[in-house]
C-alpha cells in the first residue's frame, strides 16, 4: 500500500470545512463509493455522522495517484447523501 500525503489545500480544506483529519482516513481505508474524476483522480465517498453539524453526512475526499505515494487532493462534505452514494439528483 502506497503512502498518503495531503496537499496543502486539502489540509486547509479540513480545517476549513470542519472535518475531522481521522474521518478522511476512514474515507481512504474504506469508502463508500468510488468513481473515477478528471485527469486521472479518483473520488471516494463515505457516509458519517458529522460531529459539527450533528446530522448524517457523506465525506468526498478527492485522491490523485502517483509513483510513490496517493495524493489527497481536496476534501468536501455534504447532506445530499442520495445524490453522492447513489448517483441520484437530489
């Protein structure tokens, strides 16, 4: 298993978005869902209990691969569970 690094804007992303650094990793070891994304990234989805909001999320962690190591990308969270987990429009 390749190494896991986070660019500076997803570290930023973190904190600024309030999510939890552990709940990213959980993302990587065990998502949800998975698709493909532009220029050869991959974006895993899982869903979780945001501690800030206090409410269901689905965490979308944006993850580049290279040679020697997966590079988070960018980390997002959203309420619209459907549309993320299930491909839907909601």
């Amino acid at each position: 298993m390749k190494p896991v690094r986070g660019s500076a804007h997803a570290l930023e992303s973190l904190r600024d978005r309030e999510i939890e650094r552990r709940e990213a990793e959980r993302t990587l070891e065990a998502p949800d869902r998975q698709l493909a994304g532009r220029g050869g990234r991959e974006i895993l989805f899982r869903k979780y209990d945001d501690v800030v909001l206090q409410q269901p999320m689905v965490l979308c962690v944006v993850v580049e691969e290279q040679a020697d190591e997966r590079v988070v990308v960018t980390a997002y969270k959203s309420s619209k569970i459907e549309k993320y987990l299930t491909g839907g429009t909601a």
